[in-house]
C-alpha cells in the first residue's frame, strides 16, 4: 500500500460499543430433519447469531468450529461428517445471509441424502434458535485523522473490535465492516479498507485482529 498525504476526515470516526440481550426464537430442533426444516424458516438475524456473532467463541473450542450448527451436529448429534462439513463454511464468501443460509441448508441437505437414518435421531439436546437484541454504547474515543484512528484501534475494549468489525456486517449486508467503509469514504483510502476488509476472521481471536488491524493502519500512517 503506498503511503498518502496525512488527511483529516470531515466527519470523526465514533468507536462504539455494544451489548447483546439474547432472545430465544420460536425455532428449536431436537433432530436434523426439524433443523433443516427451522434452518429455511428462521429469521435472518438468527443465522447471523449462529455464524457470525458466536463466532469469536469457537476459538476456544478444542474443536475450532466457526458456528454453532456445526458445533451441535458434532457434539450433540454424534455426526461427524457434517459437522466438519458446516465447520468448513466461510462466511466471508457470502455476500447476503439469504446466500449463506441456502449454504448451510444445501448442507445438511446433502448429509441427509446419503445418510437418511441419521435424520430423525434425537440429539442429546435440542438446538435452540437465537438471534440478540443489541444496545450500542459510546466509548470515549474518535478519530479523524488515520494517526488518532490507529491510536484508538490500541486502546478500545474487544467489544468495540466486535461490534465495528463483525457484527457490523450485518448492518452492511455481508458488504464490510464499520472500520474500511470510514477509511474508503472519509480518508479515502480504498487499499487500506480493503486489506482490512480481508483479514481472517477464522484464524484469529479479536485481539489477533486489533494486532492485524493496528498493523495495517500503522504501516500505512508511518510511510
């Protein structure tokens, strides 16, 4: 990325926060066939809960399954073909969650197909359906330069990380995230909100992604 003229944005960037109040749905599933069938009815943000807000959990998991749905075909149905199949899922090759719920459908679709038994097999427990109720809260920092913008990347709470650089994709329809839309538009600075754009989400824990995101900000800032 080559270097620009130092910049000062017309409007700030506002680092947030945000809590979730988790909502169980109307969905549950205690076999496969009743997850598929809650799969193609279940709402939009319910499958963004399931893939990509709990997906900063999973790093913990010995297992290291990036969504729920593979975690509970796994664990909790003993098949462990599809859960490593719907573990093998990037959801950042999805560009609306329609597209990636027809995914994880065609999935478990195509497991069920080839192992018919497996369909009405109790699970040891039932999958519930969920999505959040999300309550944004300032923190005390800003930027409008791409300087102030690193300085705060190091300083913000992981929520703040979370809020603006996951579940912001959301709001942006799979598009980006919070970070490159204000870097692009503000600063213009398309490179720099591209390669954060691309930064693994999989790989790394939210303060693996701080580090890769003040990296970037700060090569760029230093040239």
């Amino acid at each position: 990325m080559k270097s620009t003229p130092l910049q000062t944005a017309r409007v700030p960037f506002y680092f947030n926060s945000a809590a979730h109040l988790l909502l169980i749905g109307r969905e549950r599933a205690n076999t496969l066939g009743e997850l598929l069938a809650a799969l193609r009815i279940c709402s939009d943000d319910s499958i963004f809960e399931h893939t990509f807000r709990t997906l900063q959990e999973h790093h913990f998991f010995q297992q290291n399954f990036s969504n729920d749905f593979a975690h509970w075909a796994y664990n909790d149905c003993s098949e462990i073909g599809l859960g490593e199949k719907l573990a093998a899922l990037d959801v950042r090759e999805f560009t609306s969650i329609e597209s990636l719920r027809q995914r994880i459908v065609e999935i478990v679709e195509e497991y069920l197909r080839r192992y018919s038994q497996s369909e009405h097999r109790p699970a040891r427990k039932p999958f519930y359906f969920c999505a959040a109720d999300t309550v944004v809260l300032p923190t005390a920092f800003s930027a409008r330069t791409l300087q102030e913008f690193t300085g705060a990347l190091r300083q913000v709470p992981l929520t703040s990380i979370h809020y603006h650089f996951i579940e912001a994709r959301l709001r942006l329809k799979l598009q980006s995230n919070d970070f490159s839309v204000w870097l692009e538009e503000s600063l213009g600075l398309p490179k720099l909100a591209a390669f954060l754009d691309r930064i693994d989400i999989y790989t790394s824990t939210l303060e693996g992604v701080r580090r890769k995101l003040v990296r970037a900000a700060e090569g760029l800032h230093l040239e």
